[in-house]
C-alpha cells in the first residue's frame, strides 16, 4: 500500500470563525504549531543542518553549537537526534524551562549564560557560541541570524502553502519576528510571484527590530536586542509592537474562543491583527502563523500566578478583547 510522499512539513491551514466578532473579514490561521518540534522552527532547522550538511561544512556525526530562546532549539535538538549530530543550545535566563526539558529529552546538552550588566541576552549568546566553537573544533553553528537557509525554509515552504491553501487570494498576512528569517522568507516569495499580499511583522515591545528601543523582556522567542543580519532585507509593509501583557490576552483569546493552545509570539499576532482590524477592508482575506504550541507556556503565559508576579503592573494598551490588568486577563 502507498501512502504517497507528502512533506514532513506541511501544516493545515484553517479559517476561524469565532476568534474576532467581524464577519465581513476571512482569517485563517496556519497550524504550524502541529509540527514534529511544536513550532514552525521545525522548518528551519531542517533548512540550516541541510545547508551545512551540502557545503560540507558540517560532518556527519558532528557538532552543532546555536544561540537560541526555546523553539529553534527544540527542533534543532530533534533534527540533530534523527541525523545522529551532537547538538548544544546556548540559551539564557529567561530560557522557557519546559522548553529546555525537551531539549534534554532529544538529547541536547544545554549551557545557559547569565544575563549581563547590559541586558542585552541575545548578544551575550552569540558571543558564547562563538566560544564553544573555539573550544570544540570542527563544531559548527547555524547561523540562523544570519544564514540564508533560514529564509529559504519559508520561501520554499510555509508561503507555498498558505497561498495553496487560500487558493491564491490573501490580502494580508501576520507574522512574529526575532530573526526575521520566517518573514522575509514569505516577503521573497510574494515578491517573486508578484502578489499583493500585505506582510504585517508583530514585534515584541523592547526589541529593536524596525528601528525599536531597546528594554527590559520576560517573554522568549519573539524581537531581539540586537538586528540580526536578516533584518536588514526585511521589509514589511507595517510592523505592531505588541507589550507582554496583550501577548497573555491573545493567547487566551485564542484558547478559549478557537481551541488553539499557541505561544507567547502567536497571542502578540492576535493583539496584532485586532488593532490592525478596524483598518482592513471589508472582504479583505487575512492570515496569520500559529508559530508553535502553548504547551511550554503553560507554566507562564496560562498561569494567573505567574502572570501576576511578573507582568502585573505593566501598562497595556487595551486591543479590543484585554484589560489593563494582569490580574484579571
């Protein structure tokens, strides 16, 4: 019996209904939370060890040493394990602790760096990664700040699929951004098929990506202290800075309306897309990425608690379905 040879990859791509009270405006959401690895990085690890693996520049049963908040680590933690390389994820304080479990589940080994007197995380990893690589020869790191592979993930992949999916026609799409690889692999292909999709980048509030200010972040995986190297061809057509507290509201919006259990990056895309909604025309079609699942922000994200404790007192701009309490979201 043939089972056919569909790709490891693809995600279904389904429209929601319930999730904002505008009928006049279709918004589909693509699932990637439903990769092997929970996120959409599941792509982009693939991309990055297969581009190594081709230039030579990685031998089989090597190293992999690579900066990263949780999701990349996970599905590099994954890609590594099946292909048989060792893998070491360098990750700070603010590192999601069920993330770093799987990571050790997979088999990784994982080194965390204090934060410095900067601030400024994503910097201090970097810096330690470069050290492992001179202490380990013939390691490798990914690069997926800087590596065009990353991109190439999404041009050859997640953008293809949204456009089947919505047979050609999508006026808007919504993407979070860190290292910019996930969106400016869509923007490559919208403008190398010259469609007139819209891309929205939905940026965390104290990153400095798109001319932002720096400042203080308790949530992983979305913005970054420092541009990236892909960031400099990133182009979006608007980018939404979105605070802490409406990524918690998203989040649960999404919950508890749609049933979709996503991470702190899609809750910001939700707060993203309902302030950009009073804006969008009438039978305009909108997507957006499901970027990876809620299951490691159960301990954060969907604790009143921990809520509490460390966003609590922080001001949000109210987007049409929070409060400005932490208390009370």
């Amino acid at each position: 019996m043939s089972f056919g040879t569909l790709s490891p990859f693809v995600s279904p791509t389904v429209q929601l209904t319930q999730l904002f009270d505008a009928p006049d405006i279709e918004v589909f959401a693509k699932l990637d939370s439903l990769q092997l690895s929970g996120s959409t990085k599941e792509r982009t690890a693939a991309s990055l060890i297969d581009g190594l693996l081709d230039s030579g520049r990685l031998a089989e049963g090597g190293m992999i040493v690579e900066s990263t908040s949780g999701n990349l680590g996970m599905a590099l933690a994954r890609q590594c394990v099946v292909r048989g390389i060792k893998f070491v994820a360098v990750v700070d304080q603010n590192a999601n602790a069920s993330a770093l479990e799987i990571m050790r589940a997979f088999g990784a080994a994982i080194d965390v760096v204090p934060t410095p007197p900067d601030g400024n995380k994503l910097s201090a990893r970097r810096k330690r990664v470069e050290q492992l690589l001179a202490e380990h020869p013939g390691a490798v790191t990914t690069n997926q700040y800087g590596s065009l592979d990353n991109p190439a993930a999404h041009f050859s992949s997640t953008m293809p699929e949204i456009i089947e999916a919505m047979d050609g026609r999508l006026d808007m799409l919504f993407v979070a951004t860190s290292t910019t690889g996930t969106l400016l692999g869509c923007q490559n292909y919208i403008r190398h098929h010259q469609l007139k999709t819209k891309i929205v980048a939905v940026d965390s509030l104290g990153s400095v990506l798109f001319g932002g200010e720096s400042g203080t972040r308790s949530l992983p995986g979305l913005g970054a202290g420092i541009v990236p190297e892909l960031a400099l061809a990133a182009e979006p057509d608007i980018v939404w800075r979105i605070e802490e507290l409406e990524m918690v509201a998203g989040c649960k919006l999404l919950a508890q309306r749609e049933g979709i259990l996503a991470g702190a990056s899609t809750g910001a895309i939700v707060a993203a897309m309902s302030r950009q909604l009073p804006s969008i025309p009438a039978g305009s079609r909108i997507a957006f990425l499901v970027h990876d699942s809620g299951v490691p922000y159960l301990h954060t994200v969907y604790n009143d608690t921990w809520v509490q404790e460390n966003l609590a007192g922080k001001t949000t701009v109210k987007a049409g379905f929070g409060t400005t309490s932490a208390g009370v979201l």
